[in-house]
C-alpha cells in the first residue's frame, strides 16, 4: 500500500499537529495557573480559620481565669503572654533582615 500526499496535504498535517500540541501546551498552563490560583485562595483560608481558633482558645482560657480566679499573678500572666507571643510574630513579620543586594555585570 503506497500513500501518496502531495507537499501541501504534508504541510496541512503538520499544521494541525503544531495545532493540537500548542491547544494541549495551553491548556495545561491554564489548569497550573488555576491549582495554583485555588492553592493560594486556600492557604489563606486555611490561615484565617486557624488564627480564630486560637484566638477564641486565648480568649476562653482568659474568661476561665479572670471568673474563677483571684489571683493578680496569673491574671496578669494570662493577660500579658498573648500579648508577648502577638508582639514577637508582628515584630518578625514586619523586620526585614535581608537588603537586595546590587547585582554586578553579567549576574543573573
């Protein structure tokens, strides 16, 4: 069986190859920027909902303490250690440790 394809139907083929490769190449970026667009929006989900749980946990742990507790120490303890653990993650968060350095010629 001989297949005879003249120079255009040869050209016309490989353009519906390079076609379907460059959909299927854009398609697959597509679906990566989207898991990592749901990633992201899910991290900071995630963050949310564990900062108001242990913010509720610190705030029952104080209630509990100041109702049946009369104990200054412990009262300002419980009142001064969230305060402490806020401070230290808000000063940590906000320093910043490392300057860009300036690149010399040819670095990339």
């Amino acid at each position: 069986m001989t297949v005879d394809l003249t120079p255009t139907q040869v050209l016309a083929g490989a353009g519906a190859l390079l076609l379907v490769v460059m959909m299927w190449r854009l398609g697959t970026r597509r679906a990566r920027r989207a898991a990592d667009l749901a990633r992201a929006s899910a991290r900071g989900v995630s963050l949310a909902g564990r900062v108001v749980l242990m913010a509720a946990a610190m705030v029952g742990v104080q209630w509990l303490v100041f109702t049946r507790l009369d104990e200054l120490t412990l009262r300002f303890v419980v009142l001064g250690l969230p305060d402490l653990i806020a401070a230290f993650v808000l000063t940590r968060a906000l320093t910043v440790t490392d300057l860009p350095s300036k690149r010399g010629r040819g670095d990339r």
